[in-house]
C-alpha cells in the first residue's frame, strides 16, 4: 500500500495533463532550434532544476539560469532536434512525470544552404530527457529536466 494518498484523475484529465506536457517537450526543442532562448520562462517552473544532455553532472538551477545557460550555444550552430516517443504520467492534478527521446542534427550556420537545406554535420546524437512536471497558475511546467546522451555517430 502505498504511503501516499491515492488521487484518482478521469481519463479526460490525465490525457489533459499528458498533452500539456507533451506540448512542453515540443516547444522545448523548438525554442532551441530558434535560438529564442528568452521564450524558456515560459516551459520552465521559477525554481526549475536543469541537466544537460552535455552537461549531465551539472545543476543549472531556475529559468533564468536555463536562459543564461542556453544563451552560450554558439550563434552559428544550427540544431535541428526531433522529439519522439513522449510518455507522461499524470501524477495528481498539480505533478507529472514522463521522457522523451531526442534526435540531434547539427550543422555549420556559415555554410552555404542549398534548396536542400544547409549539409548536416556527421556526428547525430540521441538522447533522452527525464522530466518532471508541475502546473503553476500561469499553466504546466518542467519542474526538472535531465538530459542524458545515449548514441552519437
């Protein structure tokens, strides 16, 4: 039995709360990819504890933090991140839990682009966040995300 009282949610609310958070995980990649990193206040709780998939060891601790943190990818470094195989878990109306993979493409912002885009880097990598979630009253959050690196070429 478990120490902690059950809360039983409806379906209607964990799918809900599972799509809220999926969309985090979305934006996230997205945010990055546009290099508008000012945006992360808005995915990211106040108090938020971030871990780099390049930096797994490494506490960057609040959204502004985070910002900061991002704010130093190079300028000229293109990322193209795809996010699968998202699962949430609705823990309580206010607390979730879930992952998500991440394939990384990078490429060279100087190189000349093609009608086909601009030429990919050789190295990809994949990965996985671990997150926690939280809604707060201007909506859902990640509480915690933890990166961590699992295949490169």
């Amino acid at each position: 039995m478990s120490s902690k009282a059950e809360i039983e949610l409806s379906e209607t609310e964990q799918r809900n709360i599972e799509m809220a958070c999926a969309a985090l995980c979305v934006d996230y990649c997205e945010i990055v990819d546009a290099k508008d990193y000012q945006r992360m206040r808005e995915i990211f709780a106040e108090d938020a504890r971030y871990y780099s998939p390049a930096t797994p060891d490494t506490l960057v601790q609040g959204a502004e933090a985070i910002v900061a943190y991002l704010s130093h990818i190079p300028a000229a470094l293109v990322t193209q991140h795809l996010v699968c195989n998202i699962r949430i878990h609705a823990e309580s109306p206010d607390a979730a839990t879930g992952s998500c993979k991440i394939l990384l493409f990078t490429a060279d912002g100087n190189a000349a682009e093609t009608p086909d885009g601009r030429k990919a880097a050789e190295t990809k990598r994949i990965g996985v966040y671990h997150d926690r979630y939280v809604r707060t009253p201007g909506g859902w959050r990640i509480a915690e995300r933890r990166g961590k690196g699992l295949l490169h070429t």
